[in-house]
C-alpha cells in the first residue's frame, strides 16, 4: 500500500455508513479506516459543502462524494501535550508546546492544538482557531467553543484590540536602540508593525533577550523583522539563525484584552520572569 494517496469515492449506494464505503474501496482495515478518521483525514462533500466527518457510523447517501486523504507520516505522529492555562466556558486559553500546529490540514488535525482541546477538555467542547501561532514557537493561544465567540474574537485580533507581548532570544547583542522601537517594516507588500519594549543582553553567550509587541498579525512577522536588522531569533532555520540546534526561541508571553462574553477585563501571563507588566 502506498505511504501517501488520496481517495475520491461518489457515493452510488444510499444508507451505507462511512466506514463501509471506505472499507469498499481503499486497503485499510476498518480499524485503520476508524483512526484516520479520529485523526481528521477523511471529508464528506454534500450539497451544502465539504466537511470533516469523524463518525464511522454517519450514513451517505448517493451523490455525496467522500474523500480521503492518506500521509502515513501524518497518521504516525504523536500529538504533544498543550498545558492548559485557563478555562473560560465559552473559551480557554492554553500554552502551545513548540512543534504543536495551530492548526490542521486536509491530511489530519489531530496533531493541532484546537484538537488536543477537544479531547482533554472536560466537559468536552469543540474548539475554533481563533489566531495562530508558529508550529515552531510556544506559549500562549486563545481557543474558542462557540462559533459566535470565535467571531468576536476574531473581529478583536482584526481591530487590533487585543494585547499580545511575545519574548525571543536573538543571536547578537543589540545595543544602541531606544525604547521603545518600532520596526514598521511591510512584509509581502503589508503594513507590519512590532515594537521592542525590552533588551536583555547575554555576553556570555552573545544573545539577547527581546520582549516585544505586535500591532499587525503577518507571518512569521517578529522572525522576519528581528532577522532583517541582522539578529535571527535562536533556532531560526528559516531566518539565517546558525544556531539551529536549539528550538524557535520565540514565545507568546502575555494576551490582554475585554472579554467578548463578560466584558470584563482579562490577563493572562506565560511566566512572570519573561512578561513585563503595564
């Protein structure tokens, strides 16, 4: 059997369940077929869209086109352990381990950090991304249980109206900049804008610790701005860092924002010694 293949099935027969149509047409065992579906890599396109199904017993009917998608190295990893921060009801806040996706693919999500809620929450919720986070990078990321909420919060990140302090560790000593710094540099033709609010020079291994702000959300926007003015963030094999054998020394630290649901004002810290506090 080949490690990686798609599978495409129209559904001739109405009133069968998933899990036979697939056990019809690929060679997996139903046991295999009912993992890969745990972990996110089978869809059922109807008339009202394409959607992740996960339930072996859910009846298609004809017309109705399911997909597998089939990474055999996908299916064999292991999710990490996400440290849960706070529980909100309507939302929690976690710590992301470095290596963790914010999210899934086509391929599975049961690597992904809104996954991981689903299943150690308790009561059991499901869970919507509501920003994201490096694969490579840790610390703090807000999940949603309800779609309205994770509207709101949405609309929150896009207003810019919630607080995000991150701290990373750069090759290099940087001495000289005023406090606070902004570096207003585009990224793909892009406002992007960050602001350093602390230095913390290392001599002894040549790094600094930064502590920053962000006022736009692009990719990999803290790497790629600390990189162009000639200090990659330690384990950066993206952005020139020679250090490499170490993990992304980039952390989200500190959300602050008023809470959708409660209106109340609410902080959360990764750990004190890394978050200054305003």
């Amino acid at each position: 059997m080949q490690s990686k293949f798609e599978k495409h099935i129209s559904v001739v027969e109405s009133q069968q369940s998933v899990l036979e149509c697939l056990h019809e047409n690929v060679e997996l065992s139903k046991q295999k077929i009912k993992q890969v579906m745990q972990n996110g890599a089978v869809w059922l396109e109807t008339e009202h869209g394409i959607t992740r199904i996960r339930r072996a017993k859910k009846t298609v009917h004809q017309g109705e086109v399911v997909h597998l998608y089939y990474n055999l190295e996908i299916q064999d990893k292991k999710p990490q352990i996400a440290e849960l921060i706070a529980d909100e009801g309507d939302y929690s806040i976690w710590n992301k381990p470095s290596g963790m996706y914010s999210q899934g693919s086509k391929w599975g999500d049961h690597c992904s950090i809104y996954r991981w809620a689903e299943q150690h929450l308790k009561p059991e919720r499901p869970a919507f991304i509501v920003h994201r986070l490096d694969r490579a990078a840790h610390g703090l990321m807000i999940l949603a249980h309800k779609k309205s909420v994770a509207t709101q919060f949405s609309n929150l990140f896009a207003k810019n109206k919630i607080y995000k302090q991150y701290s990373a560790v750069v090759e290099g000593q940087m001495l000289g900049y005023p406090l606070p710094f902004e570096i207003n540099n585009k990224l793909d033709d892009k406002v992007a804008i960050s602001e350093i609010i602390s230095l913390t020079l290392d001599e002894a291994s040549n790094t600094t610790k930064v502590g920053l702000v962000i006022k736009t959300g692009r990719k990999h926007q803290i790497r790629q701005h600390l990189a162009s003015m000639g200090f990659p963030i330690v384990g950066d094999r993206l952005y020139g860092a020679k250090n490499i054998e170490s993990d992304l020394q980039l952390a989200s630290v500190c959300l602050k924002f008023i809470c959708p649901v409660t209106a109340q004002q609410k902080e959360y810290y990764l750990n004190d010694n890394e978050t200054l506090r305003f």
